[in-house]
C-alpha cells in the first residue's frame, strides 16, 4: 500500500524521496494542486524543492523497498586525509558532502563542502569526518561542472519552454546544465539534469531556470 502523503503546511518531521532515497524534512506550503514545497533537514531555503505529493511521507512508514536514509559511517583513525577524497562533514549534528582539500596533519585537515565558494573551507578535525555512501553525497557528486557564470536568460510567467529546449537550473546555491522535458502547475517546469538518470528527474519553478539559445 502506498503511504499516505501528510497534510500540507505539517510542520512535523515527513520523509521527502529524491532520486533513489528518501530524506528527512518539512513541508512548507501548498505550491498548487499536487505539490508542496519542501525543506530538507539541515539545508538552507536555498535548497528547498516543489515535490509532488506522492513523493512525501510520514516519518516511520518506510517499507523494505524505500529504504530510509542510514546514519553515516566515521572516516575512522587509519584512513588517509588524501587531497580530493569525498567525505561528509559535521557541522552542527548535520552532514554535509564535500571533499579534502589538502590535510594539516594526520588528525586535521582543510575540507571545502560542495555547492559552496571556497570562503566557507575550513579546518576540521578527523571525528568530523565522515565515509559518503551514494545517495549521501548524490545531490552535488552526480553533477557535471557548475556553470560559472550562468549564461542563460532568465524566464518569466509568460516564456514559453517546450520540451527538449537547453536550460541551466539552480540546484543549491549553483548553476548546471538541464534540458526541460515537461510542465506541471503553477509553471513548474520538470526537468533533467544532463548526464543525470532519469530517476533524478524534478520539477522546480521558474525563478530557478535559465534558457540557453
């Protein structure tokens, strides 16, 4: 049986699929009829997604085949902080991905968390580091390169964008490659970031898109 979604505006802890995974988070607000807009657990507004409905839960009813997101594992005392190794970082009992910049010593290291400029590296220790796994880290790792600066012309209510047309999408504080294969309500535009499987397939709104000529 297919878990009931909760009401909208439930300010209670719901479980939000994204991808193959199911995370923690809130609901917002009704966006328009069969969507809500969302805030994951952790993250800034500037990661908050227009999901369908159907692609929220209640927390506890997991079943075996959606399962919920694990707690992650520690890098441990003998891994080594190699340059570019992808880590999750603590910050405040949250867990963010990124990568080893460069290591201090052999119990610290300079980490730089993805989606973010290189103002925000700092210098952590090693219980604050974490091993990804792949739903962890997905949200940033399965992109291609930013797009810096972002190039393409910002829409309004009115711009028409048919299906297959080249976008760049706001995913996070940063800009990528997209290309629109559909449309929903209150002109959400479903789209799929290139080089992306389509189970990462999302609808976002217009302030979020870019045409690219």
């Amino acid at each position: 049986m297919t878990p009931q979604a909760p009401p909208v505006a439930d300010s209670r802890g719901v479980e939000v699929r994204w991808g193959p995974g199911w995370y923690p988070g809130e609901v917002l607000r009704a966006e328009c009829e069969g969507f809500v807009r969302i805030r994951f657990t952790g993250y800034g507004p500037e990661w908050d997604e227009v999901i369908p409905t159907s692609d929220v839960r209640d927390v506890g009813t997991a079943s075996a085949h959606s399962p919920r997101t694990a707690a992650p594992t520690p890098l441990g005392p003998t891994a080594t902080l190699r340059p570019g190794l992808a880590v999750l970082i603590e910050w405040h009992g949250t867990h963010y991905p990124g990568r080893i910049v460069r290591a201090q010593s052999n119990q610290r290291a300079t980490i730089h968390y993805d989606g973010y400029g290189s103002d925000s590296d700092e210098v952590v220790t090693r219980d604050r580091l974490f091993r990804p796994d792949a739903t962890s880290t997905a949200r940033t790792a399965l992109h291609p390169a930013a797009v810096d600066p972002p190039r393409g012309q910002l829409v309004d209510p009115q711009t028409n964008i048919p299906v297959g047309v080249a976008l760049e999408v706001r995913d996070g504080p940063s800009w990528y490659r997209a290309h629109a294969i559909g449309s929903a309500c209150a002109g959400l535009v479903r789209v799929r970031y290139d080089g992306w499987e389509p189970v990462w397939d999302t609808y976002v709104p217009r302030d979020r898109v870019r045409t690219v000529r």
